[in-house]
C-alpha cells in the first residue's frame, strides 16, 4: 500500500460517509466529510464525546477556509502567513458545515493545514476534513500511530497506512481565537 492508494481508498471512505484515521500536521486525527450530519455524529460516537464539545476542520487554503467562515478577519490572513508551525484559528462564525461542528455559539476551529498527505487529501476531496485526535475523549492525545487505542482504531471505516511507522513525538497544534474586531486569545500554545 503506498501514498496514492491511502489516498484513494480515504476518498472512497469520505465520499460513503466513513470516518477514517489518518495522520495531520500534527497528531493522528479521526476525519470525515465536516458537512455530512451522519459521518459527523459518527466520529462523536468513536471518541464517546459530547456533541456540546465542537471540533476541528482542516482546510488547504485560505480560499477554501473562505467557503467555511462567514467572515474572516484580516488579522487572521496575517497570523496563518507568519506560523511557522500549525495553528488552529477559533473564528466567530462559520458556516456552511453540518451541526456539531460549530460550537454552541457558532465559533469554528479551523487550520489550513501543509501536511502533503492532508493537504492532497483535501485538494481532491474538494471540501475540509474533521480532524480531532484519535482518542477517547478525555484520554490523553496519542503522539504517534503507535498510541492510538484499539478500540478507536477498530472504530474507523479506513486506516491510513503511510507514516504509521513514524515513531515521532506528535503534539496537539496551538489554538488561537480570534474575534470579529481583530482582537485574539490564546486558548493553546
């Protein structure tokens, strides 16, 4: 199996309303199609997460995070320019995406994401990916392929084979919210 049938096959999966497990930018994620209602409750099902809880969408370019955010703020074009590492942008509204993803107040957490994998993955997807850590909620993040939890793993509709050997110490991206007048808060380094 290599990196063109990961990408073949996580396309399938997708477009059926799967969930797949698949690496990020940053740590493993969980993943499906962010405006499919069904695939959406699917991936709150595998984490045993509240759906109060809103999750993160990955994006390839600030063309598409555009289609996701009712509006983007400047200040936001000019921090995604300059992270020399990933960061997950909380904006104050988004749209466009099926329930759950947003949280309760409408605020959408997005990361335009450089990952060659991902960011190939999105470019023929066409739309985001959910992408939330491959873990129970309330367990701790898994830093590579090796930590994922059986159960979550069994879960997924598709398991990406490329860099589950990579034993490289992943963390979490750092989040940022960032308001309507421009003004942020970090909510992770």
């Amino acid at each position: 199996m290599n990196f063109e049938d990961d990408i073949k096959n996580s396309l399938k999966c997708l477009r059926e309303g799967g969930v797949i497990l698949y690496p990020t930018d940053t740590i493993w994620g969980l993943g499906c199609d962010p405006t499919d209602p069904i695939a959406v409750q699917k991936v709150f099902s595998i984490k045993k997460r509240a759906e109060s809880r809103s999750l993160i969408i990955l994006v390839n370019s600030t063309e598409m995070l555009a289609r996701y955010v009712k509006e983007v703020p400047a200040t936001a074009f000019e921090l995604i320019a300059v992270s020399d590492s990933p960061l997950t942008i909380v904006y104050p509204e988004g749209k466009n995406l099926a329930p759950g993803v947003c949280g309760e107040d409408g605020s959408v957490a997005i990361r335009v994401c450089r990952e060659p994998f991902c960011s190939e993955l999105i470019s023929r997807f066409r739309k985001p990916l959910i992408s939330t850590s491959a873990n129970i909620s309330g367990n701790s993040a898994p830093a590579n392929f090796s930590e994922i939890d059986n159960s979550v793993i069994s879960q997924a509709a598709y398991v990406v084979r490329y860099r589950q050997e990579d034993l490289q110490k992943s963390q979490p991206s750092s989040v940022i919210q960032i308001y309507s007048d421009g003004s942020l808060r970090i909510l992770r380094k």
